[in-house]
C-alpha cells in the first residue's frame, strides 16, 4: 500500500501534460483522484485511462488559488490540507510550455537561460513536489502555494 492510499487528491488541468501525469500517478498510487479542466473531453479520457488502469478518478469542470484559499479555512479544523502547486517549464511534450514554445517560433534552447537551474523540470519532480504535499510530512502546511520553478521567480 502507497502513502497516498485513500487519500483524495485534487488536480488541476488533467486534459494533458503536467495535471495528465500528475492524475495518473496517483491513480496509480491508489489516491482518490478528483481532476478538473476547462477542456472536458480531454478531462473525461484522463479519467476514463485512469480507471481503466485500475485508478479511482472523478472528473469535474475548476479555479485554483482562491479556491486553495478558502477551502483551506473551510476544512483546517478537520485536520484537512489544502495547497497549490505553480510549476513553470516542465519538460513533457505537448504540455502548455511545448505549445507556448511552437506557437510563438521559440526554441527550447532559447528559454532554458531563462532559470537559474539551467533546465527545465522534470516530470519527476514535479510528481514528487505534489506528493510531498500530499504526505503528512506536509500535515502543517495549508492554504498555500508551493512554487516549482526552477528558480525563475527568484531572481
């Protein structure tokens, strides 16, 4: 049994890339997975492939940081956490960077000077900054935004 077992887990922009692969793994890691996406039929697929691989995934239409906010305060007394995730520049095809990249004739060679890490992120590390929010290790911290970044705000 995962860490994750039984918890429920919300994620943002399952359609594809980044919230795809977030979705799937901790389907995978048997969390109750609860998606959301402006684009409703890339959402339904993601939870339909999640099933399908023995996952439990809900899918709904979903904002991210007032609700963060303010379902935090709703639920704090319930020994519930609630927290967000910004990522910038994770590296799997044909997610939002990709499609930034392609449509304005940049190449990615272009934007890794960008952050001072040199690189962009990796699918992994964007799994595992989701996992540590969603682990005890994390059980104080709530109603906040965890930046994954690359350092890029930081300069």
């Amino acid at each position: 049994m995962t860490a994750l077992a039984d918890k429920v887990v919300l994620v943002t922009g399952v359609a594809r890339g980044c919230g795809k692969v977030l979705a799937q793994a901790f389907a995978a890691d048997r969390a109750k997975v609860v998606g959301c996406d402006t684009d409703v039929d890339g959402g339904r697929a993601t939870a339909a492939a999640a099933r399908a691989a023995g996952g439990e995934m809900t899918f709904i239409e979903a904002g991210v940081n007032a609700l963060t906010k303010a379902a935090a305060v709703e639920v704090a007394k319930d020994n519930i956490s609630v927290n967000a995730l910004a990522f910038a520049a994770i590296d799997i095809p044909g997610d939002m960077i990709w499609r930034f990249l392609d449509s304005q004739g940049i190449a990615p060679e272009q934007l890794i000077p960008m952050f001072p890490v040199g690189r962009m992120g990796r699918p992994g590390e964007l799994v595992a900054a989701v996992r540590y929010l969603c682990s005890d290790d994390a059980r104080y911290m709530t109603g906040t935004m965890l930046v994954l970044d690359g350092g890029y705000t930081a300069q």
